[in-house]
C-alpha cells in the first residue's frame, strides 16, 4: 500500500490534497521477447479529495473506491475506470482498441470500442467544472456507445440533468425546476433541449449541433420565455422574455428574433476618474500587436429590442425612465 500523495506529481492543479492509500498488481508474460499478455491494476478505497475553488475556497469529495485497470491479449488492449463517490454517485469507464498490439503505434484507422457511464445522485462535483455554479440540488444521468476509429468515430447516448436549484453568484440568480437533456446519434448530431425558471418566469431551448466531431461547424439554437430573471445584482437587475435563434457556421454567428425586457432597474456607479500619463511619458510600439490575432467568428444579428413599462437608468445624478 502507498499513499496517493506519492502520484502528486500527476495530479491536476485543482488538487490540493489527497488522503488515502493505493494498491496495484501487474502480471506479465512474454513468449519470444514479444509481450502476449500484460495486465495491471491500481485500487484506492475510502479517501478524500480536497480541491481549490477559483475564489479561494475549498471543497472535499469522499470516495469509496477508485479503480483503473489496463489489460492487453489477443483480442487488443483494453481499459477500465471506475469511481465510487458514496453518495454522490458513480462514474464507469470502458474502452477497447481492437486488435492492437500494446508496442505498436496508433493511428487514425485504429478500431475502437466503449462505453461511457456516469450516474450522479447529486451535483456537488459541478462547481469543480463550472466555478460559477453553486448550491446544485439535483442529479444527472448520462451514456454513451463508442465504435468506430480513432480518425472516424461515433458516440451514440443520452446525458439528463434535473435540478430543483442551481445558484449562480455573479448573476445573483437562482435558477429552479432546472431540466436539460442531449441526444447523440450514430452521424455524430447533437440535439439538445432545456427549460429553467428565474424570478416569475421561465425560459426554454432547443437545438442542434450537426456532426460536432467534424471540421464544420453548423449548430442552431431556439430560445424563449417569459418575465426570465436574467440577473439581480445591486447594479444591474432585469427581466427578458426572448425570442432568438442563432444560427452558427465555421465564419459566422447569426442571430434574430426580438427581445423584451419587461422590467430592469440599471444603477450605473462612477467609478474613480483615471488619470491621464504625464506628457513626459513615452509608450514604445503601442499600435504594434504583442501576437497574431486569431480567427473570430463574426457576428450578424438583426434583434428587435423592446422595452417595458418598467425600466429605469439611474447614475451620475440623472434618471430615466420608459
């Protein structure tokens, strides 16, 4: 047994410390200094991991039993994961590289197989992901096929999510009756649906993303709603009832549709006055880019906006209302 700080150097940046012990076996055999069999498993059972959240704070995850295994035969090589977080929940991991030899190299022809399980009963490993997501009362279900190549594969499943809260700090929001669902099919499209309430309203989704594992991309997404909380913050509270749909390629992002805001109260604070450098002050190569710029997808929107009864401005001594 060795304590899992002995692999610290693999662990990524988010872990701050682990407390638990790993085991490992590993069988090997040889015929004609060709390896023909090759099997290793890693075991750790009842430990803790402690992570770092953006904002300082810290969040501790039980686990019952982390398990990865790797075996090689005559039929290719093949690898297991699985993870028993107690009671949050279960993640199974299985994948083949058909026919593969483990010294040989891999290239994009090379036939695979897998599936992908995770079955969470709550949500409290999504901040770890999402550092703006809070406070998540909810579950998550999702399964996956893989088959296919390296070079051309296809992932076949479903992923749901249901929460009856998520909070989002910086929004000042709390999002309830949250259900969100993913379809895959065997050409690689995504179709996706959703609906979360805010405030007094709701809003909801649909849409599709065609072959996401391709080169191009074409992706569309339809949203609507009602009086939507969209953030309530000291500065900045306000309600919408949209509806837009975008449309996305691999040059441009279109979106139409109108918007309403029913209601918003926007507090526009005076920051302090900057102070301009001294005419003494030379700035060397200012227009000269300190890297090439990279690709953007370029925006095109005609949006409609409409304004309720109910929205105000206030800042710098004035207000104004419509």
């Amino acid at each position: 047994d060795l304590p899992v700080e002995t692999f610290e150097t693999y662990f990524p940046p988010q872990i701050i410390s682990v407390q638990g012990l790993v085991r490992g076996t590993a069988n090997f055999r040889f015929q004609e200094d060709v390896i023909k069999v090759f099997d290793a498993n890693l075991v750790s059972e009842k430990g803790i991991v402690e992570f770092g959240l953006p904002a300082g704070e810290k969040q501790k995850l039980n686990y019952q039993q982390l398990e990865a295994s790797i075996t090689h035969n005559n039929k290719g090589i093949s690898v297991v994961s699985k993870v028993d977080l107690r009671e949050t929940g279960k993640v199974d991991i299985q994948g083949t590289l058909k026919n593969k030899h483990i010294l040989s190299e891999i290239d994009g022809s090379q036939l695979i197989e897998g599936r992908v399980v995770v079955d969470l009963k709550n949500l409290t490993v999504l901040p770890l992901m999402f550092p703006d997501i809070q406070y998540i009362d909810g579950h998550k279900y999702s399964e996956y096929i893989i088959s296919g190549s390296i070079g051309n594969p296809a992932i076949v499943g479903r992923s749901d999510i249901a929460a009856k809260s998520i909070t989002l700090p910086r929004l000042g929001i709390e999002l309830k009756d949250v259900k969100a669902a993913a379809r895959t099919d065997k050409n690689n499209n995504i179709k996706v649906t959703g609906e979360a309430s805010s405030g007094v309203g709701r809003i909801v989704f649909r849409g599709e993303m065609l072959n996401y594992l391709g080169a191009d991309l074409l992706a569309k997404l339809y949203i609507e709603g009602n009086n939507f909380l969209a953030t309530k913050t000291p500065e900045f509270e306000m309600e919408i009832s949209p509806k837009v749909t975008t449309l996305v390629n691999n040059d441009v992002m279109r979106m139409e549709g109108e918007i309403t805001i029913p209601r918003a109260k926007i507090q526009m604070i005076q920051s302090a006055s900057m102070v301009s450098p001294s005419t003494d002050v030379v700035i060397v190569d200012a227009d000269l880019p300190t890297e090439k710029a990279s690709k953007r997808l370029a925006l095109d929107a005609e949006l409609k906006i409409n304004l309720g009864n109910e929205v105000s401005i206030e800042g710098f001594g004035a207000v104004s209302y419509t």
